[in-house]
C-alpha cells in the first residue's frame, strides 16, 4: 500500500532506497549578455501596479501562444491583447525571448504547485498500485494535455536555445522524481526485481506518451477511435504498468 504521501508531496522526500528526489529551482534573477545561451531575467516589480501589469503581459503571451503557436507571438499581440503598451512591455522585458522564458518559468512553477495540491487532496494511503497509477498519470495527463500548446512552444525554443531546454529538464527531472517516488511507495506489491529500475522504467514511458500526443497527436499507427482517445491511452499505459511493476521475473534473454 501507500506510504507517506505527506513526504512526497511538494518533492521534500530526500531520498527513498537511494532514489533522490530532485526538486525544482526556477533561475535567479540576474541577466547574462551571450542571448544564444542565457536569457536576460527580468526583475521583480516593486511596486502592486508593476506586478499586475507583468501578470497581463504574461497572461497575454499565454493566451496568443494557446491561439496562434508560437510563431504568432508578437510584442504588439502581446500588448495589445494585455491592454498595455510597447514602452511598457521593453521596461519589462528585453525582447521576445525573455517574455517566452518568464512565460515558461511562470507555468512550470503553476504546474508543480497544483499538481502536488491535487495529490495531497488524494486519499492514497489506502490504495493499490492500480488505483495511485490511474490517479497520478490521470491527473499529470489533463495537467500536459491542457497546456499542450504551451508545451510545444517550450520545446521549439528549446531546439533554438539551451536556456529554454535547460528549464525544460529541470521541470521534467522533477516531475519523474515526483512520480517515481509515489510509484516506489508502493515498493511492497512491486515483484520486479529492481524497484527503482522499474519506477523510472515507466515514468520515462509515460513521458514518451505524453511527447507523443503533444507534438504528434493522432499516431498513423492508432486504429480508428479508442485508442487515439488520450483518456483511452492514459488508462491502458496504467493497466500496463500496473502489470510490469507486480509481474514475476521475466525469463533472461539469451546473450
């Protein structure tokens, strides 16, 4: 069964077995002249006014990057659409990248901290393993697939910066220590013979999934209907896994 969600939750647990816990620490302000390889941070706002002007933009950036990718995103979409105005956004942020990079920054630190409030509203002491997967990759999953747009522009300024890929797998590190943690307390209905192997085994799985649906949606591969229904998906990868991580051991392959 279940044990300690209260640990776990917020990503506080240091260690389970030797499986540590990565948490997630959002860059410090400061800036950094070399564009290709850091963006500039933007300062906090001192003053009420200052901040819900940023949370505008911000917000705004987010709704033109849901509508229009981010191709689309422009500093007089952004602005316009934020009710603000050019000088105000350059006083904010020194160009495009920087508002992405706050834009990104913003909605991983959003995801973490609801995901660990929809987890501790669980009651998962009492659980089998079949019931905390279907509940932890359920919620992960409505969480990714709501903010797919979002995901995909991260990932595209990624294959142009390694700041934003840097952010990216500071995020999922934590996300996948997060997940494997819960599946590991559950390490006493788990017959594999390597706990932690297999705990990581599926959350990198299940991070392919995700990957999958996100930047590729329907697979040429799916049939027709159920299976390119990512609730369908969700419920069967836990079925699966399920199966994997209390399976006997499995016969060696020859060398």
């Amino acid at each position: 069964m279940f044990a300690g969600p209260k640990q776990i939750i917020g990503i506080l647990i240091p260690n389970i077995k030797g499986v540590a816990a990565v948490p997630y620490f959002p860059r410090k302000t400061g800036s950094i002249d070399n564009m290709r390889t850091a963006i500039p941070a933007i300062l906090p706002p001192k003053q009420r006014r200052s901040q819900e002007t940023l949370e505008r933009l911000l917000d705004a950036a987010e709704t033109v990057i849901r509508s229009d990718g981010i191709a689309g995103l422009t500093v007089m979409k952004v602005v316009s659409k934020a009710l603000s105005s050019v000088g105000a956004f350059y006083r904010r942020f020194p160009d495009r990248d920087a508002l992405i990079y706050a834009v990104q920054e913003r909605n991983h630190a959003r995801a973490l901290e609801l995901y660990a409030d929809q987890l501790a509203a669980l009651d998962m002491e009492n659980m089998p393993i079949e019931e905390t997967l279907e509940k932890l990759f359920s919620l992960r999953a409505a969480m990714i697939l709501r903010d797919a747009p979002l995901v995909h522009a991260f990932a595209v300024q990624g294959a142009l910066s390694p700041v934003f890929q840097d952010e990216s797998r500071r995020f999922f590190a934590s996300c996948r220590s997060t997940l494997t943690l819960v599946i590991l307390a559950h390490r006493g209905e788990m017959a594999h013979p390597e706990p932690e192997l297999a705990a990581e085994m599926v959350c990198r799985t299940w991070l392919a999934l995700m990957e999958q649906l996100v930047f590729y949606g329907e697979s040429p591969f799916d049939s027709p209907g159920r299976l390119s229904d990512a609730h369908v998906l969700v419920s069967e990868f836990c079925r699966a896994s399920a199966a994997y991580l209390r399976g006997t051991r499995a016969v060696p392959l020859p060398d």
